[in-house]
C-alpha cells in the first residue's frame, strides 16, 4: 500500500451510520475522498440517540492510564487508535462542532443540553457540510476480487468502491438497527468472528431476593464478584446498583457483567457490601448500639435505622432470624451472622438478560485479523472495520463510545490516504 494525496478519486463506502460510521465517515471526507455513507433506518445515529438515557454519554474525561484500565479486554489493539483520537479530542471535536459539553460524577462526559439529539445533529451536519452523500438503503453484501474488496450490494444492485468501511454495530438493540450484519459481511470475506455475547447487560438472580426488593436503587455500595469454579474475585467496585424483578441492574452492575465470562449457570456469587464505609468493628459497633436502642422490639422492627425499608423484609428472610423475636434475645452467633450479612449480602447468578437488552456486544470480528494501526483487515485490502463490530468492549461510563469515535478515525483516515501500489 502506498500513501497518495489525490483522494478527490477515491470513492468509499462506510456501512452503518451509527456513532463509528458518522465519525469515520467525516474524518474520510475531511480528506478529500468522496464518500457514501449506508445507514438501512430512516434516521441517522439511531443508538445514539438513546445512549446515555436519551442525554448520550459521548466519552469519559480520563487519562491515558485510566482508559485503558477500563477496556475490558484487548487494550492493546487501541493503543495506535487512542494515540490518533483521545477522550481529549473527543471533546475537542464535539466542542468545534458547537455542542458545549460538561463533565459529570465519574468523569462521563454529556452535551450541556443533556440532549443526545445534538450530538447526532452535529455529526449530520458535519457529514453533510463536507459532502458525504447518505443513502438509507440496506448493504446485503460486500464485493471482493483478487484480494481487494471493490463494492457493495444493495436492493438496487452493485456500486463499486475504493474501499469499504464496516460500522454496523454488534448485535445489542436490534431494534436500533445493530443486528449482526457486520458479522455476516466479515466472515463472507474470510474473517473469524469471535461469538457475540452480551456485555453490560443487567444480571438475572437465582432466586427471589432481589425482585422482593424490586425498585430499590443502593448508591455507595461495594459490589465484589466471585467466581466459584476458581475460588477467585473476578470484580470489585464501588457505586450504584439497583434490585429488580429479575435480579440486578445499575452502573456498577452493568461494568461487573463485563467480567462474568463463560457466563455458566450458578458460577458466579455477587456479594454487596452494605455498609462499606463502616470495617467490622465499627459495624458491630453500630450493630450493638441499635440493638440497644430497640431492645424491646421485634428484630423485624429494629432495622430502621440501617437499612432502607424495602430491604429490611428480604434482608431478615435471608438472616435466618425470626422476624418476631425480640432483639434483646438476639445471641451473639446470630449478630456475627447479621454483621457478615451486611458486609457481603450474597446473590447467587443465574445468567444475563437477553443479548438484545445488553448496552454493547462482547466479541465480534478477530481483532488478530485487522491492523491496530490502520484498521484495515489484513485478508482484504481496502476492507475497514470501526467501533463495536470489533471484539472490543469497555466498562460503562463513556469508555465504549471512544472506542467507536477512535476507532473509527483511524479507519476513515486511512481508508481515504491509502491505495493500491
């Protein structure tokens, strides 16, 4: 591959006009290539317009370190992508846009209208303004010949391309459009594609605790994650989580699910600190003096002060104690019991909710099989992939989003500076 400046013949084709695909797409035109941008919804940036609860959470103000500290797995593979395109110019790119933008708990940063429409419009607008032409129109296919991807397929027959950018998403949200087509275009020119699963995707409980307290929303708990085939933690964090009809849910829930993998039935134990600014003796301590202030009632009726009273059914049910004996009568074995109960309440974990529920997809496309440097696939020239059709994924918070705007930079860039010797 030799590099070229005259990109005015160049003509590309990015697939998907999600997050990736309106990013690469700018950034490919922004060079001079005349690029056509496949998007099968009406609307443009259909995800995105939902990412964030509707406010759309473009990336995180963090450095270097603590990016990487948050790519789940894989973070090799975007050390040439974050070196071109950081959080940093995330932000910068959003702001020359005309999107002001501010950062909230946990570095997360959002449009300061909390609209996830503006920044879709944004990216619209910049498309447009640097000639990107938009056709809404379902891509059924690539083309490939001698080792070159040459084209696409739609409805309306075959358009021959440059080169190819592959933006379609994973497989969460099908209704968004996300539906796996990436997937089927990747393997159809050669490529392995590691089985999608879902990541960041609330975690259904083995039992019945958690939906007894369904509704209940727990900010500054500790969430610590077991996996009980290696006797090892698997994750630990501090945040919010919330009990539903079917188990967990929350920020904190949605990073841990990130680790359980093989997801297997009955190997993980969840286990929520209550009190995790309290150690054991403090706790107990505590403990002693409520018990003293309430030593008349029933052990049901003295929990007032510690736990919220959505939890305090489920929270004795699981003691073991009867609800009705009278604190005072409360031995010193069982306090021991209530004090490891506070400090690691357990949840047992059937599995994940559905993959179509899940904010991201865990695997995709071999990263083994694409350039970290320019995002080409190394079976197929002129073949891109950007953003969450790659077997990349990361904590909430942001992370996930610049992995898509990084990546997808790197791809248009090079889409549009590089050709055939």
């Amino acid at each position: 591959m030799t590099k070229t400046t005259d990109t005015a013949a160049l003509h590309i084709a990015v697939v998907g006009g999600g997050a990736a695909g309106l990013m690469a797409a700018i950034h490919a035109a922004r060079l001079g290539a005349a690029v056509t941008l496949f998007e099968k919804n009406e609307r443009l940036g259909f995800k995105l317009r939902i990412t964030g609860k509707g406010r759309c959470n473009v990336t995180n103000h963090c450095t270097r370190e603590e990016f990487f500290a948050s790519v789940t797995g894989n973070a090799r593979f975007l050390y040439s992508a974050w070196g071109r395109f950081s959080s940093e110019d995330t932000e910068a790119f959003f702001e020359e846009l005309g999107v002001p933008l501010k950062v909230e708990r946990g570095n997360r940063v959002f449009p300061v209208s909390d609209k996830a429409g503006d920044v879709v419009e944004s990216l619209v607008r910049e498309c447009r303004r640097t000639g990107v032409r938009i056709q809404h129109a379902t891509v059924r296919g690539l083309i490939a010949e001698n080792g070159h991807v040459t084209g696409v397929t739609t409805a309306h027959g075959t358009q021959s391309f440059d080169a190819v950018i592959v933006a379609t998403g994973g497989a969460s949200y099908p209704k968004t459009g996300s539906t796996g087509d990436g997937y089927a275009f990747a393997r159809a020119m050669g490529h392995t594609v590691v089985p999608p699963t879902p990541s960041l995707v609330p975690l259904v409980e083995e039992e019945r605790f958690c939906a007894t307290a369904q509704g209940l929303s727990l900010r500054n708990v500790r969430l610590s994650v077991r996996d009980t085939k290696t006797g090892k933690s698997v994750f630990e964090d501090f945040g919010e989580l919330l009990f539903t009809h079917y188990g967990l849910s929350g920020p904190l829930v949605l990073s841990a699910s990130a680790h359980l993998t093989p997801m297997e039935r009955g190997r993980y134990v969840a286990y929520i600190d209550l009190k995790p600014a309290l150690d054991e003796k403090t706790l107990d301590t505590r403990l002693l003096s409520d018990f003293k202030k309430y030593q008349n009632r029933d052990f049901a009726n003295a929990l007032c002060d510690l736990l919220p009273q959505k939890l305090i059914a489920p929270f004795v049910a699981c003691s073991g104690i009867d609800a009705h004996k009278k604190v005072n009568a409360i031995t010193k074995e069982e306090r021991a019991g209530l004090l490891a109960l506070l400090k690691g309440l357990p949840i047992a974990i059937r599995g994940t909710r559905p993959i179509d529920e899940a904010i991201i997809t865990k695997g995709g496309v071999a990263l083994g099989e694409v350039s970290p440097k320019t995002m080409e696939s190394k079976l197929v020239k002129g073949l891109y992939f950007a953003g969450e059709v790659l077997d990349l994924d990361a904590y909430t918070g942001g992370f996930n989003l610049q992995i898509a705007f990084s990546t997808a930079v790197l791809a248009g860039e090079n889409a549009a500076l590089t050709v055939d010797a």
